[in-house]
C-alpha cells in the first residue's frame, strides 16, 4: 500500500483476500500510475524483496496492469497448511 500512495499516486486501493481450494489469495489493486508508466531509475529493491517473502511462502508473486486499465494489480497466491 505504501509504494501504490508513494510511488504511483494512488487515490485508492483495493485489497482482497479470498480462498480458493488449497490456497489464499492476496491481491491489492491501485488507479495510481501502471509500473510501466513510471520512469524509475531501476528495479525497485521493495520488488525484490516482496518476491522473495512470496518465495519464502512457497507463493508466487505476479504484478500486472490493473482490471480498469489504470494502475497496478498485485496478487499472491499462498499454499494453505504451510509452516514458516
């Protein structure tokens, strides 16, 4: 939620949370600026890290453009009966 405010201007967003069979299902959604329309200087680091928890997780982290067309979908989907 702090990279959609700090870094696409969000206005709102949009979290989810639902379960489909053996897995849980994360996902935020923003109207900020899609990644693709922002000019940063690089990978983020905070990408990195928020894919390497999901990892950890045994999830797999996808980003993407958000359903409206404007903004950005994140969605993480954890295997259900895991132990960290």
């Amino acid at each position: 939620m702090q990279n959609a405010v700090t870094h696409a201007e969000a206005k709102w967003i949009v979290i989810d949370l639902e379960r489909a069979h053996d897995r849980l299902i994360l996902g935020v959604e923003d109207d900020g600026r899609a990644m693709s329309d922002r000019s940063p200087s690089g990978r983020g680091i905070g990408l990195d890290i928020m894919s390497f928890r999901a990892q950890a997780l045994g999830a797999e982290l996808t980003i993407g453009l958000a359903s409206g067309g404007h903004g950005t979908a994140v969605r993480c989907p954890v295997p259900l009966g895991i132990t960290a």
